[in-house]
C-alpha cells in the first residue's frame, strides 16, 4: 500500500515537473514573441500596442518563478560546493539538512508576506491590458509554494539515503 502510494506520487511528481519545464519553455516563447511583435509595430510601423510593457512583464515574472521551481526540483541552482564536497557523509548530511532549513524558513516568510502584498493588489487592474495586478503578484507565491516542496523533498531524499545501507558493505 505505501509503495502504490509512493509509485503515485513519484508519478505525480515526474509529470508536474514536465509540465512546469513545458510551461517555462512555452512562456519564454510567448514572451520572444510579443517583445518581437511590440517592436516591429513600434518601430517599423510606428504603432505601439498598449499592453506592450505589462503582458510581457507578467510573463516574465511567471517564467522566473516558475523557472526557479523547475531548477530546485532538478538541483540545478547555483551553489558554492567547494568546502561541502570535503565533507564525510554525516557532517555533511548535517550541514546540508540545516543549510536546506535555512532556506526553507526564508522562502516560508517570502511566502507569509506574499500573500499579504498579493491581497493589496487584487482591486488594482493594469491600464494597458485590463489584467488585475494580482496576476503579476500571484507567481511569487506559486513559485515559493513550489520551492518549498522541492527543497523539502530533497532533504528527506538525502536523508533516507544516508540512512540506507550501502551496497558495498
């Protein structure tokens, strides 16, 4: 039952991360595009649209948040290794436990106070496009959600590793 269990989140996990990695590719897409079409009407056809500044700014704040889930969840952020790697196994599960705390607590708050600046801008809409500001807001809170999950799964990962037998001995 807890591996039928196990085997779905697995699953579950493996297609969220595709479709945030799709998401983030297709969002890049759409953000070439509309900067492409905003500066051929500008300035070849000297007809600017209006929704030329926010709807790629929006875009833009989802592709990073969304892309920096999709880099945690693959361990591809940039980190500083040199003195962990000279670690033993154990000092270094420790310090990787705690250091992977630390960062959890400081996403947690980014994401308490996103929620409040997120309510302030749900009356507020962009001239340009119609789109309430909370669209703009709202990726922070997706993105720190998605971190946290990631950056916990990786812990108790490591963890369960270091607790499995090796098979060398």
């Amino acid at each position: 039952m807890a591996q039928d269990r196990g085997h779905w989140l697995h699953a579950l996990d493996r297609w969220l991360d595709r479709a945030l990695y799709l998401l983030s590719g297709l969002l890049l897409i759409v953000i070439a595009c509309t900067v492409f079409y905003a500066v051929m009407l500008r300035y070849v056809f000297n007809a600017p649209p209006l929704w030329a500044e926010d709807a790629p700014r929006v875009f833009f704040l989802w592709l990073t948040y969304i892309g920096v889930a999709v880099a945690t969840r693959r361990g591809q952020n940039i980190r500083v290794t040199h003195f962990i790697d000279k670690l033993r196994p154990g000092p270094r599960l420790v310090l990787e436990t705690v250091m992977n705390l630390m960062v959890m607590i400081m996403i947690a708050v980014i994401l308490y106070w996103s929620f409040k600046v997120l309510r302030l801008q749900l009356r507020g809409t962009m001239l340009s496009t119609g789109w309430s500001y909370a669209w703009s807001y709202a990726a922070l809170p997706v993105g720190c959600a998605l971190m946290l999950v990631y950056i916990g799964g990786r812990s108790l990962r490591a963890i369960i590793d270091y607790r499995r037998p090796s098979d060398g001995a």
